[in-house]
C-alpha cells in the first residue's frame, strides 16, 4: 500500500475491548467489527457474515477467528475467508496498534474486498 492511499485515524484504545471481544463502529460505507483476541492481536473486518449478513461483532471469537452468532459460520480474522466446508468471505481492513491505541487505514484500501 502506498502512502497515497493510507489515512490511519484512531478508533480506540486496545483496553476499550475485551480479551476475545469486539466493538462494532460505523464505516462511511459499511460497519466495521474491531476484534481482540486472547493475545491482544486486533483484526478489522466487516461487520456482516458473507452467509445471512448476521453481524459478527456479536460473534464468538475463538482462535483467530469469530463464529457469526446466527448460524455457526466461523470466519477467520486475518483473511477474512470463511473456514470450513462453507464457502465466502468478508473485508478485511488495515488495522495497527501504536502505544495501545488502534489505528484503523481509512484510505482507498476501505473499499475493497480482501
């Protein structure tokens, strides 16, 4: 990704989600589902499972991944592919975290597909 394309905002702070919680925030396109894992790894995907747009900010998160609370499709964060047997996937979007707080790219990078 070229600097042209990056526009990093702060979104939050490592601590406002829990260890395997998530925060939903709104996308100027779509909802972002913000994701904290047992190792304080933060992924950022949108927030509508590819199988019947359940949100999975209210998701289990589990192993790097998170479990749609509708009908059991588990997604995995980093790629954002569905894991299994099901098929599809969902944006995965640029996140970082920098002395606890996390930064979200907001760039051109936003609106595309992972």
């Amino acid at each position: 990704m070229n600097t042209q394309t990056e526009k990093w905002i702060v979104v939050g702070h490592l601590n406002d989600i829990a260890r395997r919680g998530s925060r939903c925030i709104k996308g100027p396109r779509f909802n972002i589902a913000l994701f904290r894992t047992a190792d304080d790894q933060i992924y950022a995907i949108e927030d509508k499972c590819p199988h019947k747009q359940g949100p999975l900010s209210q998701g289990i998160v589990h192993d790097g991944a998170v479990t749609c609370p509708l009908h059991n499709w588990v997604i995995n964060l980093r790629t954002g592919q569905v894991v299994g047997e099901d098929e599809g996937q969902v944006r995965t979007l640029p996140v970082k975290l920098e002395n606890g707080l996390i930064l979200l790219n907001m760039g051109i990078s936003l609106v595309r597909a992972a």
